[in-house]
C-alpha cells in the first residue's frame, strides 16, 4: 500500500465521465446570454443592432440590468426567445 503524503493541498479525485445522454458544460444553453459588443454572439451569430431591431420589431425583449444611479449596465438576450424565433423563421421559408 503506497504511502500518503501531505502536501497541503487538496486531494487530486477522479471524476467520472459525462454519460451520452448528459449535456457538456459546452453544449448547455443558457437562459439569457450578454449582448454582443462586436461582431456576432457566440450562439447564433447575431449582431447586437439585429437584437435591437428585433427588439423594436416586437419579435423578443431584451433585459436591461443597471445599478441604481448609474447611467450605464448590461443588456441580456433571452436565447429561448431568439431560438424560437429563429425556427418559427426556418418553418415560414419551408
């Protein structure tokens, strides 16, 4: 039996694999994602002038979070929104 040595540090476990049926943290949708600054979001390739078009347009509503008193925050997309849209979109074209 080989001996244990203290280190200090925390114990090294093993962890299991993810099973097939099991999404990868890679693969996990969130439910509101940042609105891109520049080019496309990682998700759909939107760009955030498309998001605020949509959003006038009615066809999703962006959620505006800012701390009280200052003039500036951070704009989410709600990705189930969009993906939605975007199939409603892929149906219409068929």
């Amino acid at each position: 039996m080989p001996a244990l040595i203290e280190t200090g540090e925390h114990p090294i476990t093993p962890t299991a694999p993810l099973s097939e049926g099991a999404a990868s943290p890679s693969q996990s949708r969130p439910e509101f994602f940042r609105l891109p600054k520049c080019g496309g979001d990682p998700y759909f390739g939107l760009g955030c002038s498309y998001y605020y078009q949509g959003e006038q347009l009615g066809y999703w509503r962006l959620v505006r979070i800012r701390q009280r008193g200052k003039v500036r925050g951070v704009t989410l997309v709600p990705y189930d929104a969009v993906a939605d849209f975007i199939r409603k979109q892929g149906r219409a074209a068929a």
